[in-house]
C-alpha cells in the first residue's frame, strides 16, 4: 500500500483546501465564525482524514473508515459552496470550478473506498 502523499485524491484534496482557503479568506468579515470557518474546516477535513487512515498502524478497515468520513466532508464542503454562491460570496464560475474540484475528489474517493473494501472483504 502507498503512502497517502502519493495518492493523487490526497493531492487533488490538498491542492482543493489550499485554494477554499484563498476563497473563503475573500468572504466578508461577519462570516469569520461562520461560513468561512466551515469551509476551511470541511476543506482540510478531507485530505486529514486521508492522511490519518493511511497513517493508522493497523490499517485494514479503518483506512476505509477514515476515507468514508473524508467524502463526507467533501460533500459537505458542497453544500457550503452552495451558501457561499447563494449569499454572493462566489461568483458563479468560482463556484462551478470548486464544485468540479469537489465531484472529482468525492469520485476518487468512492472509487478508493470500494477497491480497498473489496480487499479487505476478501482478506477475511
């Protein structure tokens, strides 16, 4: 099994909470405890929870665990994209990109949760 730096989900994550960074540091200052902290929560949730479940000694269905809870908070950083949109934080084409960035990052974490499920069922 890879390291999770090598993963390209933990990359293409990284890259995506680098820039939800510079996005939400744009929103105005009443959504300093707010929006702007979810998003940079959600944001970060996602490529932490890679990296804790790939540095868990005993692996095995507990890098799933942590894999499901960072496409959890993928699909939650959604949502909050939504709002940000919906308040006119973003612009329309900001938030298509980072939507974008959003479904590619959840589809390679389905597509990593259902290959190493698939392992570890037959593991058993």
């Amino acid at each position: 099994m890879q390291t999770y730096k090598e993963l390209l989900v933990y990359q293409k994550s990284y890259e995506q909470a680098k820039e939800a960074y510079k996005m939400a540091g744009k929103f105005p200052d009443e959504e300093k405890f707010g929006l702007t902290s979810q998003i940079k929560r959600a944001a970060t949730s996602i490529p932490l929870n890679i990296a804790e479940g790939y540095g868990k000694v005993e692996r095995g269905k507990e890098v799933v665990r942590f894999l499901s809870m960072a496409r959890g908070s993928s699909a939650e950083l959604e949502v909050l994209l939504d709002f940000a949109k919906d308040f006119g934080y973003i612009t329309e084409i900001e938030h298509e990109m980072a939507v974008m960035r959003c479904e590619e990052v959840g589809k390679m974490l389905t597509g990593l949760i259902k290959s190493l499920s698939k392992n570890y069922q037959t593991d058993n």
